[in-house]
C-alpha cells in the first residue's frame, strides 16, 4: 500500500526549508517572492527572486511576506510554498501528491497566526498539517534529548524571531518568544549608517555587512570594511569604511534584548532543572547564533556553557522532519 510522504517545513522569515526522512534537506531558499505589481502575476521565488530585491523597476516588487516568523501576506506565502514545492517535487524525482506535513509555528504564535499558517501550507496541496514549536523542533534538530526528563534549553535565533525554551519530558517547561531576529540587526545596521553617515544602504548590504564584520559584544580585533551607498546630501553614490566596533554599537540594543529574553527563560525554570542546565549548558541554532563571537558573549554573560547545534541554519526543518513519529508523545507531554 502507497504511503503519503512525510515531509517537514520550517517556514521561516528569511528562508524556507522542506526537509524529508528519506532525502534528508532538500529544498533551502529564500522567503520572498517577486511579482508584478499590475498583473499580481509571481515572476521568480526564492534565490532567484532575492537577487532582485533592491534592483527592480517600478511594475516588479520583490517582497517578503512572512514577517516575524508568522504570514505577513497570505496569498503570497500560499504562492510562495506552491512554487517552492514544485522546486522540491524535481528534486525528489517525483511529484509530491497530498504530503502529510509537519510545519513550525514561533511559539509565541497566536492561533489566528497559527491557522494561517495550517491554511496556506493547505492551499498548496498538503494532505494533512501539523503544527510543532519552532523551539522544540529546533532540539530535535539539534540531537537533544527532548524526551528524557533533563532540562535541555535551546535558542533559536532566526531571521524574525527569537526562541528560547527549556525542554524537558517532550513538552516546554518555559519559553520566551522575541520578535527580534538577523533582520532586526539588518535594520539596526541600515539605520545607524543612515545617522552617523547620513548613507543609504540596502538591507542585503548591511546582511554582508554583518556576516563579514559583525561581533557580538566581545573583545575581539577590530576588523575594517569599504561599503558602498548613496550620500543622502548630495544623492551621489558614495564609499566609506566602517568598523566592527561600529557595528557592535549598532547592534548592542538588540542583542541586549536577545539577553534578556535568555535569563528571563532562565529565571522560570524550576528548581529542581536548574542543575541539569549548569552541567548541560545552552544549545544554539538559527542563522543568528553564527554571528562572530555569540557563544563567548552568551557564556560569559549567563555563566553557564554555550553550544551551537552541528547544523544551526538547518536544525528547525531537520527536527520537524524527525519529529512526525514523536509528535504523539509530544502532544501527551503538552
């Protein structure tokens, strides 16, 4: 007897992921969509549709729309997960007819975002949808032992949000989630050129930039970089060199936020866990724990170790991959 294909979805605000059990990852690209704005007609997705961003003329947007971890523009999204499907079907071999799919949702989704999401990855043909917090995903993609009664806390830092959970017995113990994430730093790093340069630049330099230079708050060797942009006075283009100590005075407000998302999750933890995250310390996943410096800086700041996952960018799609025969004893934990 046939037997529908399993696959997992992180549907993130910068990339979106299909991870199957057979396949392993095999689909990892951008979320955004590029469409006509007369027509609504979708042009490119993807990474073909994100070397347009910034670039196109007046009738084509290039356009995002998951924002926070949860659906901005539905109709979009739902376009977005077809034609990402379709790309998933060729590499597979085979078309993917009715999958039963496990798809992650932040945990701090509310249940009207939650149902879009069910909704949209509906639309684009899935038999049957379930839903698994994006922070237990990410330990099960990280080979933690989420069902063993011993506090495994994870922190997932992704392009929209940031999750942070101690996980134990299958189900959360405490979670804290922030809307703050690698587009944020993006942002940050935008606005703050804009002010102290008065350049502008677009989001996909200040990612370069961030991944090239960017630190957390560490003591490090100060690293130098030439960026290119347009002089707000005089509307030219124009050259500076900025610094990495520069962008740790952009970014310092937001990764304090980060901080203190950790040690209020901390602080809610029982007693009885709290010895277990002292021997076992913090896992790291999502595309920001790769930002220069990060497990030092979280180390010396909550006094316990701090690990980064063996696949940070991959851990939330592996786990919902590999959570469709644990999500039974995950419901009965929760």
């Amino acid at each position: 007897m046939f037997s529908a294909l399993q696959i997992g979805i992180d549907l993130g605000t910068a990339n979106l992921l299909v991870y199957t059990k057979e396949k392993g990852m095999i689909l990892n690209e951008p979320s955004v969509v590029a469409l006509d704005t007369g027509t609504g007609e979708v042009l490119a997705v993807g990474e073909e549709a994100k070397q347009m961003v910034g670039k196109t003329p007046g009738n084509i947007v290039a356009i995002r729309p998951m924002k926070d971890g949860v659906i901005a523009d539905y109709d979009v999204t739902t376009d977005l997960i077809k034609h990402l499907m379709r790309k998933a079907s060729k590499k597979l071999g085979t078309a993917i007819r009715k999958p039963n799919v496990v798809v992650c949702t932040p945990s701090g989704a509310t249940s009207v975002e939650k149902r879009a999401i069910q909704d949209a990855v509906r639309q684009s043909g899935a038999k049957d949808v379930q839903l698994i917090e994006e922070p237990v995903a990410a330990a099960i993609g990280a080979d933690l032992p989420v069902e063993e009664p011993v506090a495994n806390v994870i922190v997932d830092i992704g392009g929209g949000t940031t999750e942070v959970a101690i996980i134990s017995f299958g189900g959360i113990v405490s979670s804290h989630s922030l809307r703050v994430g690698g587009d944020r730093l993006d942002e940050d790093i935008v606005q703050y050129i804009r002010k102290k340069y008065h350049l502008m630049i677009g989001t996909r330099t200040a990612e370069e930039i961030k991944m090239e230079i960017g630190h957390a708050l560490v003591q490090h060797d100060e690293q130098k970089m030439e960026i290119r942009g347009r002089d707000l006075v005089s509307g030219l283009p124009h050259t500076i060199e900025i610094t990495s100590t520069e962008i740790q005075e952009a970014i310092n407000e937001a990764m304090q936020q980060i901080l203190e998302t950790i040690k209020a999750t901390l602080e809610d933890c029982p007693p009885e866990l709290s010895g277990d995250i002292v021997d076992r310390g913090v896992m790291l996943t999502g595309g920001g724990s790769l930002l220069q410096g990060m497990e030092q800086w979280l180390s010396d700041e909550i006094v316990v170790p701090v690990h980064q996952a063996p696949n940070p960018l991959e851990s939330v799609a592996i786990g919902t991959g590999k959570s469709l025969k644990m999500l039974k004893s995950l419901r009965k934990a929760n």
